[in-house]
C-alpha cells in the first residue's frame, strides 16, 4: 500500500502585530528617521479639524448672540404716493390694507394685502405688492441686530375732482365726491392745500378738515354737478350715469384754463332734453364779483352724426371773452352758436 502523503499546511503571513514589531525596529535601527514628519502632520491634520470645529461654534455664538430671528409683525410702505395726500389718509389706508399684528411669515401675506387694496376705495389700480427686510437695522429688545418686516405697494390712487348734489333720504341735500371716472369716494376728502418743504422741495399738500395745516392753506375748489338722475352708488363703486359721465368730462376740460376756479357749478338737469328738448343739455354756473354768470354749454358730439361745435371751440371761445372782459360777468352767455350769444 502507499502511503498517503502529508497535506501541506499553507504558510501564514505575519500578523499585524508582527508587522508593527519590524516596522519599529527598522525605525528604531534607523535612529526614528521621519519622526517628526509624521509627527508634525499628526497635529497639523488635528489642528485643522479643530480650527473648523471652532469657527462654527464662534459662528453659531456669534449669531446667536447677535442677530435676531426674521421678524415676526411687518409694516407697510407705500412706493409712489400722490403729493397731494395727507399723512392722515395715508395713515388710515395702512391700516385698512394691514391688520394690526399681521405675522411676517404669514403665507398669505402678500396675496392678502393685494386683493384688499383692490378692493380700496382710494385705490384706483394696484401695479405691485411685494414682502422684504428693511435695509435698515436696529437693535431690538435684547440688543441683536434687526431688520422690521416690510410689505411694499405700488399702486394708482383716485384722486376726488367733483362733488355731486344728491337728495338724501330724510330730505336735505348732501355732496357725493366722486373721481375724475365717477366712482364714489368716502366722505372725509381734503378741503384745503398749501405749499410745504419736505426734504428739501416743495410739495403741494392737502388738508382734511379740522387737521393741523399750515396759515396760508387754502380752500380746495370742487365743482359741484346738480342734477343727475340716478341714485349714488356704494363707496367704491362706479356712478354708471351719462350725464355724470358728460359732466366730468366737462369738468376735465375746464383744467387748462386760468378761470376753471371761477365755474362753480355744472347743471345736467336738462341732459338729453328731459326738461326742455330746446334747452342746452349741460349748463355751467360761475360765480363772479357782480353775480352769477350763466353758461349755456350745450351738448357732446353724437355717434349719429349730430354735431354741435366742438367743445374745445366753445371753451376757447369763453376764454376769449374772459380774457376781453378781464373775468366773468353778470348775465348768460349761450357756446352753442358759431358765434357766441351774450346777454347781461
């Protein structure tokens, strides 16, 4: 029989701890060649994690320390506000358009705020709402830096031009303001206007009644329109009448002419001949130092081919008479004629 050979166990490598042990005595052998080599990067890999480590707890102490979170309330700003309004209306559209108390971080924001100023009365077109920090800062209740919350508008703000004379329900009078395309205005509109100095220009301001204004204000002139036929709408809303609708249009006109303060009133009474088919449709009234002057307007061009003379040469026309007689004077003057019709 043969003998079975001995199966040959495979060969270990050193273990680890053998290869330490050479490693050492070579390095030892070698008078620790390198030693402060390894050493030295050693401590510059633990200084480095160690500087990185640092700065973002000295970061993390710095703006915990200093820097305040987003804030929580905002206030409002208005980009592009007309001259002629007061601080007080403008006080009173911040509040209607933000709530005291609006959080800044309030998804809704900025979509709220831009479908109330819609919805304003003294808005007449919303072009912008955008939400940021102020550029400013300051130190807040803990002595951190902050920034306020700000909501900014821009928008195209109704100005009044005209009062309506309306009948009210228990019987006296009372005045409407209405824009330049007829819709409603609440009733606290400014009544005077002066010239003020704010940083450093001349601005042309109004005044609501019964407010601190300068002692050279004056009277603000709102031409009154007698006689429309339909009730006033809502404030806010738009007066759909044509007569209002002509006597605005009528009172627009007037603006270029040196002696529009002197037309106190516009009559559409008789629009469309409801009263007298023979009679002029709009009438102005103006008040002068020796009375009352009566100005037959007349009508607006028809669609239909009805033409009176333009209004602009009727206007022209009552300014060359202005200008020969130095003002108005008592009496009637009829535009409705190629050549203008006086009687005193």
């Amino acid at each position: 029989m043969r003998k079975r050979k001995k199966e040959r166990k495979p060969k270990q490598g050193p273990t680890t701890a053998q290869r330490l042990a050479v490693w050492y005595a070579v390095w030892k052998a070698q008078g620790f060649a390198g030693l402060g080599l390894y050493v030295g990067l050693v401590l510059a890999c633990a200084a480095v994690i160690g500087s990185v480590a640092g700065l973002r707890e000295m970061e993390r102490s710095v703006l915990a320390g200093q820097v305040a979170p987003l804030p929580r309330m905002v206030k409002l700003t208005f980009e592009n506000l007309p001259e002629w309004m007061h601080d007080d209306l403008a006080e009173q559209i911040k509040a209607d358009l933000l709530p005291g108390g609006t959080p800044f971080n309030d998804p809704r924001l900025v979509a709220d705020v831009y479908e109330r100023a819609q919805a304003h009365p003294w808005i007449a077109h919303v072009e912008r709402v955008t939400k940021r920090l102020a550029t400013t800062q300051r130190l807040d209740a803990d002595g951190r830096l902050a920034r306020d919350g700000e909501v900014v508008i821009r928008a195209q703000y109704r100005q009044p031009v005209a009062r309506v004379r309306v009948q009210s329900i228990d019987g006296p009078w009372q005045w409407v303001f209405v824009d330049g395309t007829g819709v409603r205005l609440p009733d606290e509109v400014p009544t005077h206007q002066a010239a003020v100095l704010h940083n450093g220009r001349v601005e042309h301001r109004w005044f609501p009644p019964n407010s601190a204004m300068p002692p050279d204000a004056q009277p603000l002139h709102y031409v009154a329109i007698l006689g429309v036929d339909t009730p006033p709408p809502p404030v806010g809303h738009p007066w759909n009448a044509e007569d209002l609708a002509d006597g605005l249009k009528l009172a627009d006109k007037l603006r270029r002419y040196a002696w529009k303060n002197q037309i106190t009133a516009i009559d559409v009474r008789n629009y469309s001949g409801r009263l007298d088919p023979a009679g002029p449709w709009l009438r102005m009234l103006a008040k002068t130092s020796q009375g009352q002057t009566s100005i037959q307007f007349g009508r607006f061009p028809q669609e239909n081919g009805d033409w009176e003379i333009s209004p602009d040469e009727k206007l022209d026309s009552l300014d060359e008479i202005v200008r020969d007689r130095n003002g108005l004077a008592k009496g009637e003057i009829d535009l409705r004629y190629a050549t203008p019709f006086l009687r005193p």
